[in-house]
C-alpha cells in the first residue's frame, strides 16, 4: 500500500499528466478555432487594412500636393511621404501579431504547456528547485505567446473605439484634400487661378499659399496622431498585455 507521500506525489504526477494531455489534445485544437480568437485574427486584419488606406491616403496627397505650381508645397509632400516607414514597421507588427495567434497558440499549447508539465513532473520526482521554476516560467511564457495578441485587441476594441473613429475620419478627410487637389489641376475655368479654384473647392478659406500650407498642414498633424494612435494599439498595447 502506498504511503500518504507516495500517493500525493503519484496525484501530482497524474495531474501533470493530464494537463499535458488535456492541452496538447482538446485546448491547442478547440482555442484557435474558438469565437475569441477569431474575434482577434477579424480585429488584426481589420487594423492592417486601416494602415493600408491611411498610407495610401497620405501617398496620393503627397502626389497631389507635389503637382502644384513652383513646388512650394514640396516640404509637406515630403514629409506625407516619409510616414511610409512608419507604416512599414506597424505592417511588420500586424503580422508578427498574426503570426502568434495562427502557430503562437498551437505551439504553446502542443509544445510548451506539455513541457512544462513534464519539468513539474520530474520536479515533483527529483525535488530539483530549477526544475520547478522551469515548469512555471515555460507554462507562464506559453500563455503569453498564445494570449497576448487575442487580449490585447479585446482590451484595445475596448477602451480605444474613439481612437479607432479619429483615424478613419483623418483618413476620409485626406482623400478628400487629395481628391479635390486632383480637381483643381484637371478642371474649373482657364480663366481661375490655382488659389482661385482651391478657394472654391475647399470647405475652408484657401486664398494663397500660406492658407493652403496651413490646411495640409493640419492633414499632416492629423496624419501624425493617427500613426500615434495605430502604434499605441497596434504595438504598445501588445507589448504592455505581455
């Protein structure tokens, strides 16, 4: 008969061993199908298509701005199309997010949760303190690769929906000054000068160079805390859930 030690330890070792079973075989297959993890991959693809149009939003008036007369807008065109790298490096964010929600789940639940059970279990046997702290840092590491991204857009669709509004109005608002540039070189009477036509176009009073470099930039400010916002909850607050 066994011991009350021999017992409690064969339990802890059973109990390791389902957990590595139960992971390995139910959670890594029922979790990336799951309705919250679904829910995630919808809000990653959603954030890279709002990086996507606010990109090409800041690319098409960087081209309008540069087809003016005497280029004296080409410090603002410029600086629309330096933002480039920006979204560049959120690109690089949003699919390393994806990434870890498409082979970051399975991979914890198939390899690092059952490898932490297995340290457990030989820590349990060996009474080795490395042993012990192993299993937790593996089993801890493991549910953080696999819940960061899915928590961190929950949390993100949460308190930042504000945010998320801010940047598609500055992106509508950007293709409209792009548009109506465009407008201003293609058509209107001969007779109208460039400021003319802009003056009548544009909602605002644009009547010479320096009211038509304070709107656009306005749209670069704009542009500017819309990037600000799509690192913070594309990139920061990923970083901070982990």
């Amino acid at each position: 008969m066994l011991s009350t030690k021999d017992a409690t330890l064969a339990i802890k070792i059973l109990a390791l061993a389902l957990a590595a079973v139960v992971s390995f075989f139910v959670i890594a297959q029922w979790l990336p199908n799951s309705a919250f993890i679904e829910k995630s991959i919808e809000s990653v693809e959603e954030s890279n298509n709002t990086v996507m149009r606010l990109s090409a939003a800041t690319l098409a008036t960087a081209v309008a701005i540069s087809a003016l007369p005497d280029d004296f807008a080409t410090p603002l065109a410029e600086s629309l199309a330096d933002m480039n790298i920006y979204f560049v490096a959120i690109l690089v964010v949003l699919f390393l997010e994806k990434i870890l929600i498409l082979h970051g789940i399975r991979a914890a639940f198939t390899i690092m949760v059952p490898l932490a059970c297995l340290a457990g279990g030989l820590a349990a046997i060996t009474k080795k303190d490395f042993l012990k702290s192993l299993a937790i840092r593996l089993c801890v590491l493991g549910l953080a690769v696999a819940l960061v991204v899915p928590c961190s857009t929950h949390v993100t669709g949460i308190v930042a929906a504000d945010l998320a509004a801010y940047v598609d109005h500055t992106i509508e608002e950007t293709n409209e000054g792009a548009e109506t540039l465009n407008e201003v070189m293609v058509g209107g009477a001969e007779e109208k000068t460039v400021f003319d036509k802009l003056s009548d176009l544009f909602q605002t009073a644009v009547n010479g160079v320096s009211d038509l470099l304070l709107h656009f930039q306005n749209t670069i400010r704009k542009c500017m805390n819309s990037i600000a916002i799509l690192i913070l909850t594309n990139c920061l607050m990923p970083l901070m859930t982990f």
